[in-house]
C-alpha cells in the first residue's frame, strides 16, 4: 500500500459520520434515544426503562433461572441491584471464554433534598438542598426544575414522588439575586459568590388557615406539609428516609437549524448506558458471551453498594457459572475476569469553538466523529486512571477499521486544566483489559448537555461490533 493509500484510508476513517451514515437511520435512532433519556431522570427510573427494554426483547431476571434449575446457550439473564445498578448478559458461549462488558454510570449531577428539608423565611416555603457531583452551581439557577424519587413513610410504605415532568404539575424554581443588588460579589471567585446553602428550592406562599388570635410559626411550612400529607399521606419526619432528586424539568430537543445535534439534560453518563443496552439487545452471536453493567454513584466516587466499587456482578457471573456447570470444568470467576474486557463507556469532552484554549487540539474529540476512545482519564500526571495497555487499544482500533466504525481518540482537556475519572479502574484491578469508550459532548454536567446525533448512532454501532466481533 502506498501513501496515497494510506492517507485516503486515514481520511476516509476520520470524516464526519453524517456523511458516511443514511440520515434516516441517525434520527431514527435519535428519537428512540430520547424516549430514553426523557424517562430517566434519575438512576432508578433508568433502571426501571432498562428492565422493561430488556425484558421486552427476551431477557429474564437471574432468580427465573435459578428457579428452574439451569441456563443453557442462548439464554438471556439480567440482574437488578436495589432499583440503582443492572448487569444484562446473553449467555452465548461459556463464561470461562471471557466476557466482552460496556460499563457505564447511570446517575447524573443533579441536587437531592436533605432530610430534614422544609424551611420557611419571610412568609416562603422552601426546601434545603445538597448538590450531588460536580456542578457550575450559577447553572442551576431560575430554570424549570423537576422533583423524582421515594419516600420510605412511618408505615413502612414506598411512595414513589414525581413532580413537575407532567405538563399539567407545577415545577420549581432555585432563584438568583437580580443583577441590581449583585455588585457586592463582584470580584469574588465563583464558588464564594454562589452559597450552596442558599440554593433552596421555592415550594410556596400560602398560610394555613388558621384562627388570627392563635400564634402559629412557619404557617406557610405548615401548610406544604398538610397538603403533602392529603395527597402523599407523608408527615415530616419520612423525608429522613427518602431519596428526593431534583433536576431539570427540560425535555429533550434537536439543536441547531440543520437539526444534528440533541441537548438533554443527564446525557451524561445515560447516553452510554443506551448505546450499550441496545447494543446488546441488538448483537447477533459472539464467540464470547456480551454483556452490560449499569451502575451509580459514579459522579461522587463510584462508592456504596450501588456504585462500581461493588463488584455484584462478579457474584452474578458466579451464580450463572453453576447453574451452566461451568465449575465442574475446574475454571473459576479468577479465570473469567483474567480473560474479560470491559469498555469503560463514559463520555468525552469535545471541543467548543469558544473554549479552545481549554483542550490540546490535537488530542481532542470533535463532534461528529464518531466513538472517543481515551487511553487514560485521570488529572495531572494520569492520577486515579486506568490507562489502557497498548495492546488492548491496537486490537480495538484495529476492530472499528475492519469493521468501518468511526472513532477518535481524546483527552480530558489540557494536562493542566483539571481532568477526571470514569469507573474504568474499578474493573482493571480485577483483572479485565479496559478501555474507556464513548460519546464526546459539549456542556458536560450542565443542565442541558449538548451531544451529536451522529455520534450517539456510531457509538451503538460500536458497541454492538464490540459485542459480536471482539476477541475473534
């Protein structure tokens, strides 16, 4: 092959996906995406849209296969772990073979209630809140925002709570102080300029009724409580057991005149979680079983036990190793996992012509050109990264130009500039080869982060190769 050849190819591998892919399938996929991403606002509504996607195409819970005794070829089996995390596996070849996994986080920056939230200063109700993940706290300020979660009532009762997504339910509102009255913060750092205790969320105005020669205090705090108790039959103390996620009640839309771009607010990480999950759904057969993991508190430190630092899967994986007598082969979980690989499956930042100077441009992702694929996250000098082994990167780079996928590669901005992590370090100490994996997006932890359509379409296409092709 020649120069010429080689430069052609490269050129071919590297433009715009809109331009390689039919229109018609990139915004038919898009508008799948979207019923996704609208319903699933928070971690347990994913999982919950998650289940039914699977359960429609074929999957069933771990304990049906556990009940009947066996799994055999051809089997598809699916884990929840309390409401927040998902393992989905198709059973096609035996575990010891390895597994091919995407990873991704399904939880999102976002603001939940503290539990003793409601308070009342100058004749307004409001509810406290505690930002969750990494936030611009100025962006979360006067826009439509959306209440989900549960509640754990004294009865011993779960309420489900959704407010604000139904067009016909009030929404709510954290509010800024008018430019007028703002000079005093002037030259103050951003994060001194805005409190994060006085991001309360406005609940109200009216007083119970009550009798004027009786003395009630907080009576506009007590009224939202009896209208929450007549509808919710909720008293103040549950709030200590619930888990109330506020976040932005926008729906998601096209961007942009040519219409190529899709702004939603928990694109990150959820837009991975759905390429995946449809591409699993979707793959043909594999040499090794396919799977995916979908798990939370990525944003805060991949802790608790629905976070990656909880390795359930693991004991999935050995609950489906006996009941397809795996063990009697003399293998083990140590095997699986040694000749398993996971694509770490979190987005990327791409470059924003406005904001240049914050990338190095010749390691950065562009919209429009298909999967990122980032050898190492991590900040400064690779701190808290995985940083894939050259081998594993060749195969997979090697895969998508077989395969005709496009892909890029990216860093998480400047060496200097900050940086972050995914979950992929979580798996690579156990052993798996990982790499980290997904879509670019502009505005990333904002409300209403903005991602390509057509990345969004290459990214399930490259999932889906990786399910079928990898490891061939």
């Amino acid at each position: 092959m020649d120069f010429k050849e080689i430069e052609q190819k490269l050129t071919t591998k590297k433009r715009n996906v809109w331009n390689k892919r039919k229109k018609e399938d990139i915004e038919n996929y898009a508008l799948k995406y979207k019923s996704f991403i609208n319903s699933s606002k928070t971690e347990r509504k994913a999982v919950k849209y998650a289940t039914e996607l699977l359960e429609n195409n074929g999957f069933k819970p771990l304990f049906f296969y556990e009940s009947k005794g066996k799994i055999e070829v051809g089997d598809k089996i699916y884990f929840i772990n309390k409401e927040k995390s998902v393992f989905a596996i198709k059973y096609n070849n035996p575990l010891i073979n390895g597994v091919n996994i995407v990873g991704a986080h399904i939880d999102s920056p976002r603001f939940d209630l503290k539990p003793e939230p409601i308070v009342e200063d100058e004749q307004i109700a409001m509810a406290k809140t505690h930002y969750y993940g990494g936030i611009k706290k100025y962006q979360w300020f006067n826009i439509p925002l959306e209440l989900h979660g549960i509640v754990l009532k004294s009865d011993g009762s779960k309420l489900e709570v959704s407010i604000g997504s139904d067009e016909n339910d009030p929404i709510f509102v954290i509010s800024d102080l008018l430019p007028h009255l703002h000079r005093d913060l002037a030259g103050k750092k951003v994060e001194e300029a805005f409190e994060s205790e006085k991001m309360n969320l406005l609940l109200g105005t009216i007083a119970i009724t009550y009798d004027e020669t009786q003395t009630i205090k907080n009576p506009v705090k007590l009224n939202i409580l009896n209208l929450l108790n007549e509808k919710y039959g909720i008293i103040e103390e549950d709030f200590v057991s619930a888990e109330l996620e506020v976040v932005p009640a926008l729906a998601a839309r096209d961007v942009g005149i040519d219409r190529s771009l899709l702004a939603s607010y928990g694109q990150d990480d959820r837009v991975c979680a759905y390429t995946a999950l449809t591409g699993l759904i979707d793959s043909q057969t594999s040499q090794k079983s396919p799977a995916v993991l979908l798990v939370d508190k990525e944003e805060i430190g991949s802790d608790g036990n629905t976070g990656a630092k909880n390795h359930f899967w693991i004991n999935v994986i050995n609950k489906i190793m006996f009941l397809a007598n795996e063990h009697e082969k003399g293998k083990d979980i140590n095997d699986v996992l040694a000749n398993s690989t996971l694509l770490s499956a979190d987005v990327s930042a791409a470059v924003d012509p406005n904001y240049k100077e914050a990338h190095d441009l010749s390691n950065a992702p562009r919209l429009g050109y298909g999967i990122t694929l980032m050898k190492y996250t991590g900040s400064g000098g690779k701190a808290r990264t995985n940083d894939a082994n050259a081998e594993l990167v060749g195969k997979i780079r090697n895969l998508f130009n077989q395969e005709n996928i496009s892909w890029q590669t990216g860093e998480l901005g400047k060496v200097d500039r900050g940086g972050g992590g995914t979950i992929a370090l979580f798996f690579a100490e156990k052993g798996l080869d990982v790499l980290d994996a997904g879509v670019p997006l502009l505005g990333m932890h904002s409300p209403y982060e903005v991602a390509s359509k057509a990345d969004i379409f290459e990214t399930y296409l490259a999932y889906k190769t990786f399910f079928e092709k990898f490891g061939k």
